[in-house]
C-alpha cells in the first residue's frame, strides 16, 4: 500500500510504499476510494494534540470498501460501502462507556491519530467501529460527513433547539451543518474571518440569512451558537452575542486560550459547553438526517501524494468547504 506518513510533529508527511496491512482478529481491511482532510489532522500534524502515535497515518474521515476480514468477522461482509470515523474503538468497560457516553471513554483509540487512518490506499478499522453507507453513493462529497458532518451534528444537538444560531468559522463543519440548520427551518448567522466576503457570500449561497464578521454583532440576539475554528478569542465574542439563558458551543478537539472576559457576558444563565468525540449513535442519527436534508458538500479534491498541500490550503485558509483526498 501506499501511504503519507507523519514522523515527527511539525514535520511535513513522507510518502511510503508499505506491505498491506493484515486485519487482526475483530478488525477489517478497508480499501480507501476518499478521505477527508480535517482541522483535526492539522493539529495532530501541527503537533497541537500531544501523544500521537509516532510514526502516525492521519486522516479520520474514510470511506471505501472492505476488502478483507480478520478472524471471526463475518460482517460488514467483503465489497461493502463503509465510513471510518475519528473513534476508532473504546474500552467497553469504564463508567463511561457503561453509561452511553462512549464519546469520553478513558481508554480510547481514534482513527489517525492513535491508530492508522485514511492518507494511504488501505487502513484497518475495528468493525464494530465502521458505519455502514448506502452501496452507491459519490465517496468524495461523503468522506467530510465522517467528521465534520459528525461533530457538527452532535455539536447541532448540544446547541439546543433554539431558532436563531450562530456558527463561528464557516469551514467543513459549518457548510454542512448550515444545511441541515436551514432543513430544520432555523435562522442560520455566519461568522467568518473579517475581511473573507467570499465566504460570507457562501455561507448566504447556502442559506444563511446572515453573514458577516466574527468581530461584528448579528443584527439580532442568538438564541445559541456554535464554535468551530479554534480560536479562544471566540468564546467572549459568541457569549456577547447570545441572549438571556443562550448556549455557547465549542465544537473542536483543540482551541487557542480563552482570553478572561467579564462575568457579565455568562451571567443571566447563558451556558458555555463543549464537545468532545462522538459516539456510534450520533452516526446512526446523522446519516439518516444528511440522507433527509439531501445535504450536499463542497468538496476539493488531491491525489494522495499532495496530502501537504491541501494540509497547507486549510491551515491558511484558502479553501472553501473540504478538501478530500482520493488515493
């Protein structure tokens, strides 16, 4: 197999020619067709997430098809469509994983990160940790639904049901969730770096009924909002933008520190929360909404071996939805 390789943090990605891996009892071997470059790969690269295992495959956003079975797996059988996401398998055992919340187990493994992931031809996955997808389908446009879509789901969720909401950082996960909001007959408020018309204009293109700068405030006060870039100077900006009993989100694995802000801006019970991983359950419920919401993402292929280059256009800035890389 072919795969690009982290060695070290900080570091640019090395192409390799590697044996095929094997899957090993539980496990499967998945054929990668598309993975989906995320903001989390950059900071496994960037060396922003400690404990990397080094030399590490990144990429937590796959979708292909199994090619082989380890001992004792039967299912998902050989040739069928599958999504890999960023857990890649939990314990099963500690008082998180007993009571549902999978999502903060103490003893996890994610795809990309501590385990193998999707810049490379084949990755092996633990099948209970594989959703299984429609047998058509366009694998490019669905690969950033296996994270972006993910998150910005259970990231929707947390935010409660209210109708005006904010997102802050129109990337990946705001395009999709943007989507959805709007299928939910939501008021969509956009956020983008000041200065960034074009994606102002996107995010309006998409269903925004406002857009504007992530130092401006909306024209009306926020019944929630959600964060998705990774900048802690955010925080204050979304609390300020809320109104009384409003809920503040903070969407990524990694943000910059939260600069201090006023007691003010929390008190009168707005909330501030984060997100953290997903669980299995929150990929069964979002696949069945994209498929309602007929979710359409934008999308910017690679071939794999330019893997550095489409980490170098997301870390600055100059794409516009997701890249995807395709082997």
């Amino acid at each position: 197999m072919r795969a690009m390789v982290l060695l070290q943090p900080r570091e640019r990605l090395v192409l390799v020619d590697r044996a095929d891996p094997k899957p090993s009892a539980g496990e499967v071997r998945v054929r990668i067709s598309a993975c989906g470059v995320c903001r989390t790969d950059l900071h496994v690269v960037d060396g922003e997430l400690p404990q990397a295992k080094l030399p590490i495959i990144p990429g937590h956003e796959i979708v292909g098809r199994v090619d082989a079975l380890g001992p004792g797996i039967s299912a998902p059988p050989i040739g069928t469509r599958v999504g890999i996401p960023w857990l890649g398998q939990t314990c099963g055992h500690c008082r998180y994983c007993k009571q549902g919340q999978e999502n903060l187990c103490d003893h996890p493994l994610f795809t990309g990160y501590t385990r193998d992931g999707g810049y490379a031809t084949h990755v092996v996955a633990d099948a209970k940790f594989v959703f299984q997808l429609p047998f058509d389908g366009d694998d490019v446009a669905t690969a950033p639904l296996l994270c972006a879509g993910l998150i910005g789901w259970r990231s929707l969720r947390m935010a409660g049901d209210g109708r005006r909401i904010g997102l802050y950082g129109f990337g990946a996960a705001a395009h999709i969730i943007t989507q959805v909001a709007c299928w939910q007959r939501r008021d969509v408020f956009a956020f983008t770096k000041p200065g960034d018309m074009a994606g102002q204009r996107f995010a309006q293109k998409l269903g925004a009924c406002w857009a504007g700068a992530s130092d401006e405030m909306p024209n009306q006060p926020l019944d929630c909002a959600i964060i998705y870039a990774p900048v802690g100077a955010l925080v204050p900006a979304a609390l300020k933008a809320v109104r009384k009993g409003g809920r503040v989100v903070c969407a990524g694995i990694h943000m910059s520190d939260i600069p201090s802000f006023p007691y003010s801006l929390l008190w009168e019970e707005r909330e501030l929360v984060s997100v953290a991983n997903l669980t299995r359950d929150d990929g069964i419920e979002f696949f069945d909404v994209a498929s309602k919401a007929t979710i359409i993402t934008e999308t910017v292929r690679y071939p794999l071996e330019r893997a550095n280059e489409a980490l170098s256009d997301l870390r600055d800035g100059r794409l516009q939805g997701a890249a995807v890389l395709v082997p």
